[in-house]
C-alpha cells in the first residue's frame, strides 16, 4: 500500500454528485484520478469538465493498478459492487465507499477477499440536485467525513483515508456502523420521511381544496425540500437501515403526540415553555 | 374614505419585521405613514432608518388622522388592541390587520362600532430573524396577500385595500376567515409543529448520545428551521387556531402511520413508488 495520498491511484466507482465531487477535489491531490460510470455519456462529461484524468464504462478496467477504490454508488449497488468486486482489486488496495448507511456495507466489506483493505465511509455533505453536473469540487469542504473501520482494516489504511478526507477539507469522525446508523436515523433519515408525510398531508388537504397550494410559502419549502431527494437514493438508505428508522419515526410520534396533547389543554404558558425550550434546544444543537 | 391610496395617512401599529417591511414599502406611494410602537427605542429606530414619516409610543396620538390603520402585532396582540381601538378611530378608517389566523380576528372586528371599515388581513412572507432590523420594503413583492372582508367591509374599503396590496407588490386572494385558517393548519402550522417535535426528537437522541450533534447536517437544518420562530408569535397562532391545527396533525399522524407500516413491510417497490409519487406531488404543488 502507498503511505502517501500524492502517490496513489485513487479510483471512484459511480460518478454522480457525491463521486463527481470527489474526483474533482481529489484531482491533483493524488497520481491519477480514474472514473467509472455506467453510462458512456456521464464518462465522457467528466473527462470534458476535466473532473477525472481517465474514465471508463468498465469497472475491471477503470480499478487496474488503483491504490484506492471509492464507490460512491446508491447504498444497495454499492453491496452488490462489494461482493463482485474483491477479485479485481489489486494486491492492499483500500476500498472504501461513500453511502449513507453503514452497518450493512461493512458486514459485507467483511466478507471481502484478505489482500484487500476495507473501510466504511460517510462524508455528511449533499446538495439539493444529484448528478455530474452539479459535481463542484468544493462539496467537502469543513463537512463531517465519518469513517468506519473494520477490525481487520490496517493502521497504514486508515492514515491513508485521514489523508484522503483532510485532502477534500472534510473533518474525521470516527464511529461504530451500527451507531453511525442509529444516529442517522434521527438526524437524517427521520427528517426525510416527516418532509415526505408532511408533502402527502398537504397533498390531502389540496384534493379536497387546492387553494391550499396558494398559501405555502418558504416555511413549507423548507420543511418539505428533502422530500425533493432522489426516490432510489432514499429507498435505499431506508431499507438498509429499516429497523433504526422504524425506532426514530417512534420516537418522534411520542413527541408528536406530547405537543398534540399539550396543544389540546390550551395551557398558553405550558406551550409556550415547551416551544421556548426546544427553540433554545435548536440553537443549542446547531450552533 | 380616501378613494386613493396616496392620499391616505397610513398608520402601523407594530414596527417588528412585518409592521416595519410595511411602513418601508408604503413611504411615499400614501400621503404620510406613522408608525406606532411599544418601545421608545424601537420609535428611534424607525426614524433612524427612515422607515416612516412620523412615529410614537402612544396608540392614540398614532392613529389620529389616520385614513386607514394596519396592526402588524402578534395575534392575541392585535385582539385585544381591536377592543380598544374602535373609538381612537376617525370616521371611515380602513382597519386591517396583518395576523397569521383570522377567524377570531374577523370575529373580533365585527364588533367594532360603525364608523371603522374593518378587513381582516394575512400577507403569506416571513424570514427567518424576526424585528425591525430585519426590515426589508422588498419582503412583500410577489408573496400571496389574503384579504378576509366582512359582510359590512364597503367596497370602496375593499378597493383602498386592493391598492395598498398592489403597491408593495403582493398577490391579493380573497379567503373566508374559517376556510384561511383550515389552509393554513397544513400549510404553515403543522409543518412548524414537526420542526419543533423533530428538534425534540434529536434532543432525545442526543440526552442518549451527544455524537448526533455532529450529523446533523443541512437536511436537518431546514426540516427544523420553522422551531426557531419567535414563540410568541408561535404561541398565538396555535391557541387561536388550535382546532384546525389538531385536525392537521391527525391528518399527518395518520399519513406517517401510513409509511411507517408501509416501510416494515420492507417492500422494496411500494416504498420506491410510495416516494417517488410524494416527489412528483410536491414538484407539482412547488412548481
């Protein structure tokens, strides 16, 4: 394995948002940025906006000679890439991957090949449109980049992935998968789907009376805006963490319920304790 | 009445960040504008920035001479300041008011004495910070203004109203004041009712494991924003709108259940259909 970031081929598998991003911040960091696609289109746009040094249909060819693979792949692709990928890997090639969940990705990093290095990943950045073209170089900048390593990953592979996430100006949180998944699950899985309940509530009420479209405003565009986020993407990140996400909704419906029932009593200093807390609770926890 | 907006002495009863945006917009497009505030300082302030032509602390001096007067208070405010206003009133004023529910207002202003002309009113802006120094006389171009006329509202009250609308820039729509309020439980109460339960619910996980305060990235950040709304004027809106505001988190309650059971079946393609129709509806509904 390479000790350093400059000398490495670094690979990244998917070249959407997150995979575009990388290949961008990460070139000139390393020897070569190679990029696999799966459309000729999305391979030939990276190398006309000069993301990646060499990029390719084919995955045998574009992980040839790479020091690093990166999938940055939707989180069920990146299982099946997992389990496809161990024999074409190069002799202590690290291979990490971008997805939003972790414990099911490294349970299947487990079962890879021994000359092969693996590493969970999750860098907390994202924008509102998925895709190459919005791929912008600076994406990672001062965003957590949580890092999951396996029992069998190296000391020698984990520095090297400190270099890769300091290279893209991420900040390193390292956390267990299943704790990195159950806290996900509130703080980012959860908002999702009260963005997407909330959409369908409104959607009711516009049925039976459609001015209701006239009166959201940027209160609703907010709270509603990841609801806006890629179907497969989120399909994913729920069915692999299925069982914290279930615990989260429950949690937030007990919440719910308290402020429904508070509500109910029409005890206007008892509402407005409760909403004065949690507005501090906010400023508290988002600094 | 004054059959012409500019020339008409406004006043506003209220200098935060809707009085305030209003008394800026107005200057110069009516014969004088007046501000009235609580606080002396905020009286300064208001002269400081040029944002009205005359102010005072006094409710009364405030709106002698008026041709029509805008509350721009929080709700329960606005009340108890129609109870008291109606004799301070010249004959023929135009009363509107700028509060987030209407139909205790509307209620309210029906009971004034018979020389007021009153117009329930709900201009569909905000921002995020709150106060005179967040004026802006921009903050109501091309935002939905709702007008809720009583069965007494002349028309030549109506049409003076129609022109103040117009002149900063806004959207009229005539609403009842019941069916206003039922809209605006989905599209504004509820949505900040979950940020509030949602920045509960990370609460809870953090009390568990501080560690979530570091994923909190910017899904969470929007999802949430709404609970850093003034609470007063939070307060307000959900006591005197609490019915509607039960019947728009039943509704919800009753659309998470929904996913909720749909997500622990684990089907794959009725969650992926599931999300996908919610993404086409808000696209739809925020075109």
């Amino acid at each position: 394995m390479v000790g350093q970031l400059q000398d490495a081929q670094v690979t990244v598998v998917g070249l959407g948002l997150m995979g575009g991003s990388l290949a961008a911040a990460l070139r000139g960091q390393c020897r070569a940025v190679t990029g696999v696609a799966r459309r000729a289109a999305t391979v030939d746009a990276a190398l006309a906006r000069g993301l990646v040094d060499r990029a390719t249909t084919d995955l045998a060819d574009g992980v040839s000679g790479a020091d690093v693979v990166v999938l940055a792949t939707p989180v069920r692709t990146i299982l099946s890439q997992i389990a496809q990928i161990g024999l074409l890997l190069p002799d202590g090639c690290l291979l990490m991957d971008l997805g939003s969940t972790k414990a099911e990705i490294v349970d299947a990093m487990a079962r890879l090949p021994g000359h092969v290095q693996p590493l969970g990943g999750h860098p907390m950045c994202g924008k509102e449109r998925s895709g190459l073209e919005s791929a912008d170089p600076a994406l990672y900048r001062d965003c957590t980049f949580v890092l999951c390593p396996l029992p069998r990953t190296s000391e020698a592979a984990l520095a090297l992935a400190n270099q890769l996430v300091a290279a893209i100006g991420a900040h390193l949180l390292l956390l267990e998968p299943q704790r990195h998944d159950s806290l996900m699950a509130t703080a980012s899985h959860l908002p999702y789907l009260l963005a997407c309940a909330l959409v369908a509530t409104a959607g009711a009420a516009a049925s039976a009376d459609p001015a209701v479209c006239r009166l959201l405003a940027s209160g609703f565009r907010d709270t509603s805006r990841l609801a806006d986020s890629d179907a497969t993407m989120m399909l994913d990140i729920l069915l692999t963490n299925r069982l914290e996400v279930l615990k989260a909704v429950d949690s937030f419906r007990s919440l719910i319920d308290a402020m429904r029932r508070l509500l109910e009593t029409a005890d206007g200093e008892a509402v407005r304790a409760a909403l004065s807390a949690i507005r501090t609770e906010r400023v508290r926890m988002l600094p």
